[in-house]
C-alpha cells in the first residue's frame, strides 16, 4: 500500500491526504442516524478501534496489575511504587513500540509520513539539542511521576471512601454509560486547558515545550512542561467530585498517555500488508503543531468549528488561517 493512492507531496516532501479531515457525524444537520451508528459501532469510529483497546488496556491494569483496596488506604512505598513502574512500562511498550517500528525501523519508511523529513537530531530547541532525548526527559522525568500522582490520590480517596462512589452491581447502565463518555469528557477538558495555555504568557513559559516538536513522533504526546502536565491529567478530578468508580480515574490518567500517542505519531497510516493499513487518528492534531493557532480540540466535538480556529488540510482552510492571522496581526497593531 502506498501513500501515492490517497494523497500528495509537495515541493518540500510533506504528504497531504487526498481527502480533508472531516469530524464524526455526531454534530451536524439534518441529522444521519445511519451514518452515526457506524460510526458509533464499526470501524474507524468512537469504539473501534481505539477507544475499545484503551478500554480493554485498562480493564487489565485494574483487575491484574493494581493493588487491591485494603493495600491502599495507607500511603506507601511498595504500591506508590509499583504503580510508578507499571505506568512507566506501559509508556515504553506502548510508545516505544511505535517508534521502534516506524522511527528505527522505518518498516515503511515515510510512507503515509506528514514531515517528508525525519525529526532532526540536532536542534538547540531541544534539551541537549536533540528531540528524542528531549522528550523523553519530559516524559519519564515529570509526565509519568505527575499521572502516577494523580492516580495515587485517587486510588486513596477511593480505598477510604473519602468520595462519593459509584456500585457497579447496583447501577450497572449508569456505570458502563459514563464509562463511555469519558473519552468526550476528556475532549471537553482538553480544550479548554488547550486554548488556556496558547495564551501567550502561558504558551511562551510552558506550552512552548510540546511545540518544540514541529515534526512530533510518538515520544512527543506527554513532551510538556510540568505545569501543562498538571493541567493536562487534572481532568481526573471530576470523578473525586461525583459518584463515580476508581476504575474511571485509572481509564482517564491511561488514556491520556495511550491516546496522545496515535495523535503525534507522525503518520496518516500504519501499514500492516500488501493491501492494508491501520488508520492513524492525528492528521488534525498534525495540522495544529504544524501551524499553531487551529485545531484546539481532538476528537468528536467540533469546538473549532464553532469558534473559527478549525483547519481540515485543504488549501481553502489555510487561506482562511492566513487570513485570521493577518486580521490578528492588524488589530495588534493598532493597539
């Protein structure tokens, strides 16, 4: 399978699907109940393949690799521990398998690549002038202690029914439905701490660390300053507030890291056969490290579109970008 079949190169070697980035049939009217439930139950959609194998993840790290309540209404180091190196696991195999196969590897070159380039090895941008080192400094040093943290607290809270929780025996629907809205409520949140930091105080002193990665790779989705950090995994506090399972805070922290990986992994596809290819769901995320001010929010909700920062890839949506710009650039000068 090549890229050549579903999109072009420029001048400079960055590849452009054919078709431009379209948000889920969910917001729109009139309304298509078909389209919807395909996309709500097949593939590529809401469950499949993603949202489902993060599920399925996280099932496992809660019935196999968490500790049990008891263990943890006491703070100590084994389970603090043990968590820390369980997240940490997780991360190397599930980022650093992308980036063996498509960064070392190279097992299908930059074939469906965005950046015709590979990222550049030397650049001052970068701690110790080199991306790779750079973001996995971010990641192990402050990312995963931060999100452990997070799910320590949690998971405390939880064992000694500090807050309100949520029976699944006795509220089976309720529980499997809000476990199922999580990835929205995690758009919601996404965004609004998105927008917060492009603030330019805030973008220059902490955002600008994830930005470095013009060409991000898989490494890059936890690549931020501490402070982006905190905001970022912060949307698991919600569950501490409302009656809710541990289980949500342990699927929100996990999918944070396993979802932002698809997301800057560089690549429209993954080749998998001859014939086949496993669709990569970043191209609008892309667009946003590739330009900056679009494409705020990931996902299903079309917050971009309604707030006029929405870019699909198509030379109709730069022009309005570069238009947005220039008035931008206008009304500071008249300040």
């Amino acid at each position: 399978m090549l890229d050549t079949d579903f999109g072009t190169r420029n001048k400079r070697g960055d590849w452009v699907p054919h078709k431009p980035y379209k948000y889920a049939p969910v917001f729109i009217w009139p309304a298509r109940p078909l389209a919807f439930l395909k996309w709500l139950l097949w593939y590529p959609g809401y469950f499949l393949p993603w949202n489902l194998l993060y599920a399925f993840i996280v099932l496992g790290m809660w019935l196999y690799l968490t500790p049990n309540m008891q263990t943890m209404k006491m703070i100590s180091a084994d389970w603090v521990g043990f968590l820390l190196v369980r997240n940490a696991a997780l991360t190397v195999i599930w980022c650093g398998g992308f980036h063996f196969t498509l960064y070392i590897k190279r097992v299908q070159d930059r074939n469906f690549k965005y950046n015709g380039k590979w990222p550049d090895d030397r650049n001052d941008a970068f701690l110790f002038g080199n991306q790779l080192v750079d973001n996995l400094i971010w990641t192990f040093v402050f990312g995963i202690p931060i999100w452990t943290a997070f799910e320590v607290t949690a998971l405390y809270l939880y064992a000694n029914e500090l807050v309100p929780y949520l029976d699944p025996r006795q509220h089976p629907i309720w529980f499997v439905g809000i476990w199922m809205l999580i990835p929205l409520y995690r758009e919601l949140h996404f965004y609004l701490i998105h927008r917060l930091i492009h603030w330019p105080p805030l973008y220059r002193t902490v955002h600008k660390v994830h930005h470095n990665s013009v060409n991000p790779t898989p490494w890059t989705g936890l690549a931020m300053h501490p402070v982006e950090q905190l905001l970022y995994f912060s949307g698991v506090v919600l569950y501490w507030v409302i009656p809710a399972h541990p289980i949500y805070s342990v699927f929100h922290l996990a999918h944070c890291m396993l979802a932002s990986t698809p997301g800057h992994v560089g690549f429209d596809k993954v080749v998998v056969g001859e014939d086949s290819a496993i669709d990569m769901p970043g191209y609008d995320h892309y667009l946003h490290h590739k330009w900056f001010e679009c494409n705020y929010s990931d996902g299903v909700v079309p917050y971009d579109k309604w707030f006029g920062t929405f870019h699909d890839g198509s030379p109709e949506s730069e022009k309005r970008m570069l238009e947005r710009f220039k008035r931008k650039t206008a009304k500071k000068s008249k300040v």
